[in-house]
C-alpha cells in the first residue's frame, strides 16, 4: 500500500467517505504494520536481554580483574621496594659472596643447570 494512497484514504475518512472495503483495507494494513512493530519489538527485547547478560558477564570479569590487578599492583611494590632498599641488597651481595666462599672452600661444583638459575638469581 502506497503513501499517497493512504494519504487519499485518510481524507475521503475526513469528508466522512469511506467504502466498508477501503476501511477493512485500512485495518488490514495497519494490522500488518502492528504486527511488524510488535515483532520488532520482541527483537529488541531478546536482544536486550543478551547484551544484559553480556554486561553482567563483562562486569564480573572486570571485578576478577581488577582484583588480579591489585593484587599484581602491590607484588610489584614490595619488589621495587625490595629494590631500593640499599640495606637489602648489600645484604643479598653479601649472602651471594658467602655462597661462593663456601663452594670455592667447600670444592662444592653444582650440576650446570642449577649454576644457571642461581647465576640468573644474582
């Protein structure tokens, strides 16, 4: 049903003539336009729905994020803090060369993979 058809439908109900076909015309197409609204909107309530649910799902990531976060956050404070504490180092130097000391008096030789992770530790 054209516009400009409608358009003369609704005028000749305006002047009070209108046939009992072109008025049941009328109602079956705005019956038919009801119906693809009405659908429309059942769309777009499912798809709400789903982009709720999304949401909430999305927001309960961010939290275990954010705790992971702060978490991770404040492990790397006390490393650094570790780090610019001088009397933590000296202290870690000193117990290093204490190691060395004792396997060099000791003839201690340790196989080649551990020499490698505690050379990486220093």
């Amino acid at each position: 049903m054209s516009g400009m058809s409608t358009n003369k439908k609704f005028a000749n109900i305006k002047n009070n003539k209108i046939t009992i076909d072109e008025a049941k015309q009328i109602l079956e197409g705005q019956t038919i336009s009801l119906q693809k609204i009405n659908s429309e909107i059942q769309e777009c309530k499912s798809e709400i729905s789903d982009l709720k649910f999304e949401c909430e799902n999305l927001e309960k990531e961010n939290e275990q994020l954010e705790k992971e976060r702060e978490h991770h956050e404040a492990q790397a404070a006390r490393i650094v803090s570790k780090l610019s504490d001088k009397k933590l180092q000296d202290l870690c130097k000193w117990h290093r060369s204490s190691i060395q000391i004792y396997k060099k008096l000791l003839n201690i030789t340790l196989p080649p993979d551990i020499e490698e992770n505690s050379q990486e530790l220093q």
